[in-house]
C-alpha cells in the first residue's frame, strides 16, 4: 500500500473527513427535490436547479433565513419539520449508498470521520439505511453541534479537535462550493467529489475547483488513488 497521497505531493492526511450528502450517499437529487417542491407550495418560484446552486450542502437554517432574505417568504409553522419527514420518506423509498463506497470505507487505514450540514436523526437515518453506519458510528458530527454552519469552518474543526487531529492533517472529502469553502477556512485540505446525481449539470467539477478543491474526483476507485488507499 502507498504511504503517500498522489494530491498535491503532500505525505497522507492522518484523518479523512466525509461529508455524507452526496458524498457517502446519492441524497441530493432526493432533498433537493422535496425542498424545492415545498418551496414552491409555500410561495417561493424558485426550480430544483436554482435550489441545488444556493443550497447544496446547507444546513436547513441556513437556507430558510436566504428564502426569507432574498424572496420575501417566511416560513409557515412546521414547514422545516413537514420538509424532513418528506425527505426522510423519499429516502426510505430511493436512498443507495455511492457505488464503492462501502469497500473504500472499510479498507481504508486512515481514521475517518463525517461531517455533515444535516441533523443527527437524518444523518443516522441516511447512513443505516444503506448500510455505512456501522463504518462511522461514534465518528459523526452535525452542523447542529457548532455555532455556524458551512460555508464557515466550525464543523470541520470541531470534527477535527473531537478526533485529536490537527486541521493541517485533515483531508476533507467534499461535493459542495459551502463544504468546500468550509474546509479551506479551516486550513484543510480538499477532495471535491462529483459522483452524485446532482453533478450530472459540471461533472469536471469546476465551482469545487474554483473554491478551493485540491483534485476532482468522480468515484471511489479514484478517491482511493488520491488518498493513497487499496
């Protein structure tokens, strides 16, 4: 096994850092669908590929506060809670996990760890649905544990001062411009991944590369190769 990673010349990270939305697993075509869809119900013209270009990687806070901005909609009581459990019903229908990624995970010789704009019972949900949970449990972290979401740099480094790892050490995986900023204000390194379903309209991933990612990659077999694992 290589003891170094082919990205940017640099000696391996001591710890890798998932995202889990469109990262682990292939959820984004799902929320974004059940986010724009109630949007719409609510008043908000906005289409799905508008929503995934403002909000991808989000956090649901995040994204009502911009609605409220910049459309002139609040929304009504229970909207946020109506939305979840609509997505949380879609994932129980369509939710996979991404192609190889359970492998990958598994024979991986580094610490990992996930990071995720999602809450706890939709992270925990998503990862035992497609059967990763047991590859990350105890090493999950949620945007609702830090004072600022991504695109601000609190998850990331809380992810990292729980794990005992310096932020230089850390190599984030990432498929968003919010995560991928996050990550860099952070002083990580980065891996912009488009292998979701999402990525069909840049899969070069030019808005990660611009932000700060490191490589592109568009599947496990090649994130392996980056990081130097298998």
């Amino acid at each position: 096994m290589s003891s170094r990673a082919e990205m940017d010349g640099l000696t391996r990270p001591a710890l890798v850092i998932f995202d889990c939305d469109g990262v682990l697993v292939d959820s984004e075509p799902i929320s974004l669908a059940c986010l724009t869809g109630g949007l719409n119900r609510i008043g908000v013209a906005i289409d799905v590929e508008t929503v995934r270009a403002r909000f991808a990687g989000t956090s649901m806070p995040s994204i009502m506060a911009h609605i409220a901005r910049d459309y002139g909609v609040a929304a009504p009581d229970g909207f946020v809670e109506a939305v979840k459990a609509e997505t949380l019903r879609a994932f129980d229908a369509e939710l996979k996990a991404m192609a190889g990624a359970a492998e990958m995970i598994a024979a991986l010789d580094l610490p990992c760890c996930v990071a995720s704009s999602s809450d706890p019972v939709r992270l925990r949900h998503s990862l035992g649905l497609t059967g990763l949970l047991p590859l990350f449990d105890g090493r999950i972290f949620s945007s609702v544990e830090v004072p600022r979401g991504k695109p601000f740099p609190d998850l990331f480094l809380h992810a990292a001062a729980r794990m005992g790892t310096a932020p230089a050490d850390c190599l984030v995986i990432e498929d968003s411009v919010p995560g991928v900023t996050a990550a860099r204000a952070a002083g990580m390194r980065v891996i912009g991944f488009t292998g979701g379903g999402h990525w069909g309209h840049d899969p070069l991933g030019a808005d990660l590369a611009a932000a700060g990612a490191a490589a592109i990659v568009a599947d496990y077999r090649a994130l392996a190769g980056r990081i130097g694992a298998g």
